[in-house]
C-alpha cells in the first residue's frame, strides 16, 4: 500500500491521460449513474461542487436539477468549508480557483440530504483520499447526509490508507462501477 502522496501523484499522472472530450463524456455518464440512485428522486437538498480541472465536472447535476431541487456548494471559509445556496446566476471565483456561490450564506449542514465528494481516490471499502487539507472531512463529520464519492474509474484503487478522522463514503461512483454496503 502506497502512502498518501505517492498516490495522489500517481493518480495526477493518470488523469492527464483523460482529454477534455472523454472528461466531459465521462462526467455525464457519473452524473447519469448519480441520478439512477436509489433516493435521488427524493432528495430535494443536495450539495454538488464546482469541478477543478482534473474533477469530475458537475456541471450536468447543476444545470439540470437547479430548478427542481435545492442545490449547494461549498464555500472554502479559512480551514473549513461551510455550506451555501446555488444560484448559478450568482457565482465568484473563490480559494483555489474554484467557483463559489456569491452569497456565502451558510446552510447548515444537518438540512443537506446528498452530499456529493470529490477525491483523488477511492477504495473498494468506500475510503476517500482527498487533496490533504481535511476540507470535506471536518464538513462530512456534521451531517447525516448521503455521502457519495465521484471519481474516474481509474482513481478507485483497490485500498488506499485511511485514518480515524477520514470518513467513509456511503457510495461510491465511476463511469464504470457503484460501490456500496
């Protein structure tokens, strides 16, 4: 088992493999899994994220479902994230890039019933990896939310290393695979 970095590097390297075309086609077949879920239907507070270049893009989820659900992104506040109503007329470009709601609003988090995660990785017992910073770790720990982990087949490994305060997905998605209980 590699440790952390090791495998965040080494999952950088594969994702440049995938081109801006296979990308966006495999993040509508993910996005078109996420909504074939068992729930989906009946969520009607769900918090997506804005995709860094290398993520799964959510653009799909967040222009089909922001009229007929309540949709949320994080909003990077210091070493946390809080919780913010979607509004895709109301966007800013926030820490790292990423783009955020306008209104920083917080929700609180116990309201959120899906709540959609990126990661580097992911492991065949629904452990995530994420970029270090413990961002949705600390914000996952406040929810009862359905907690599902997006990533490209390629970034789900057979085992990655977890710690105690590392929170296990409840499902996670690929173009090819749904790993659940």
């Amino acid at each position: 088992m590699n440790n952390k970095q090791q495998i965040r590097q080494e999952i950088k390297l594969l994702k440049r493999s995938i081109s801006a075309e296979q990308r966006e086609c495999l993040s509508r077949e993910i996005a078109a899994a996420i909504e074939q879920l068992p729930g989906f239907e009946q969520a009607e507070h769900i918090m997506l994220y804005h995709a860094l270049p290398d993520e799964v893009d959510t653009t799909p989820l967040l222009s089909k479902w922001a009229k007929e659900k309540s949709l949320y992104l994080p909003v990077v506040k210091g070493e946390e994230l809080i919780i913010s109503p979607y509004d895709p007329h109301a966007v800013k470009k926030g820490a790292f890039g990423i783009w955020e709601p306008a209104d920083e609003r917080p929700i609180d988090p116990r309201t959120i019933e899906w709540i959609v995660v990126p990661g580097v990785a992911f492991d065949l017992r629904r452990n995530r990896l994420g970029r270090g910073k413990g961002y949705y770790d600390k914000l996952l720990g406040q929810t009862q939310a359905v907690k599902i982990g997006i990533g490209y087949d390629l970034q789900l490994l057979d085992e990655i290393p977890a710690e105690p305060h590392d929170i296990k997905m409840d499902i996670v998605v690929t173009e090819k695979r749904i790993i659940h209980l």
